[in-house]
C-alpha cells in the first residue's frame, strides 16, 4: 500500500502511535517530526494535515495516554465494594497501564523530571480528572471511617508516583537483586499489592 492509499484514519493512528513511540523514547526535545513521519510510513505533508507540527502531535499523544485512564479505573471501580478493595483496584489498574499503555510510563516520567516543561495546560486538567477518581476513594473510605484523613492530593502522587517507578525501575531492580542473590521475579499485580499494603497500613484506621 503507497503511502498516498494508506485510508486517513489508519494514517492517523499510525501517525500517535509512531510519536507516542519517539516521545516516550527520546522526549519532546528530541523527537524529530521526519523520524516521526518516517516511523508512520507517511510523508511530513500527510503528517501536518492529519494532526499538525510537532506540539499538536505532542498534544494528541498525551490526550490519547491519559484519556484512557479514566474509563479503565471506572470499569475497575465497578467491582470492588470497600473503600480498601476501591483503592486496591486503583493500584491495580495503574500498575496494568505498562501493558494496555506502554508509552504512559515513560512519557509520564519524563514529564516529571523536567518539571513539566512540556506539558499543556489542558493536559493537566486532563490528569485532573484522575486526581478527582483517587479523592473520591478517598472521601468515602473517611466518610465510611475506613480510612483517616489524609491531603488527597499529596495522597494521589504519592500513590500514582510509587507505581510509576516501581514499573519504571524493573531493570534496576533485576540488576539488584542477581547481585544479591535474590531470585525474585515481581509482576506488576506484585507491584500494585505491595504499595497497596504499604498504603492501606497507612491509612486504614485502627
């Protein structure tokens, strides 16, 4: 199929899934529209008319990345009963983002350490809106007396933020334990309940 055939909404998949690749790699900075249009199979002209220069195609991989959180944690949220079993589920979720999302991660990092230099205004109220899911959790587990009252804020990042590197930091972690001998390998539903352990201890109330 010639690049000119390739039908536009597949050309526009294959264009974000192309820069959700270079982004995640290399970051904003780095990423250069030609690679990206290359990646894609499509011409740099194609490539400006079904998304835009290099801050609309930033733009629109973020929205896709993050957009997709919400309904997943919704749809998990379905299942569960308890304020406790509601966060577990929460871990759960984010801890599967690598798998359903594999450029969240590395996209969301990078954002991080650089302070979000990159970030739109409008992404960030995008990621607002799972802030809003975790402080739901959290203000029934108080309302429900399951939980103490903690910031929901500080409380979001920290737990958004533990699984994140927990993921992030597999290779590291694989080096660390061959030359300590531990053979252990951790899944990331291992991840998601071991920060929910070190989490609930915290805030279930006794």
């Amino acid at each position: 199929m010639s690049r000119k055939s390739i039908p536009e909404p597949d050309a526009r998949a294959r264009i974000l899934a192309a820069a959700a690749e270079v982004f995640a790699s290399i970051g904003f900075a780095g990423a250069r529209v030609d690679e990206i249009a290359a990646r894609a199979g499509v011409n740099k002209a194609m490539l400006y008319y079904h998304v835009g220069d290099k801050d609309a195609l930033y733009a629109a991989v973020l929205t896709e990345t993050v957009d997709r959180v919400p309904p997943m944690l919704r749809k998990a949220l379905e299942n569960a009963h308890t304020p406790a079993e509601k966060l577990q589920c929460v871990l759960d979720t984010l801890a599967s983002l690598p798998e359903s999302n594999p450029q969240f991660v590395p996209i969301m990092l990078r954002e991080i350490a650089s302070g979000g230099a990159t970030l739109p205004d409008a992404m960030v109220a995008r990621m607002a809106g799972v802030f809003q899911i975790v402080a739901e959790v959290l203000d029934e587990g108080v309302k429900k007396k399951a939980f103490r009252r903690t910031d929901p804020l500080l409380t979001h990042v920290s737990l958004v933020g533990s699984m994140l590197f927990l993921v992030a930091s597999q290779p590291i972690r694989a080096r660390v334990a061959k030359l300590t001998g531990v053979n252990k390998e951790h899944t990331l539903k291992d991840l998601a309940r071991h920060t929910g352990n070190l989490v609930l201890y915290g805030l279930e109330k006794k």
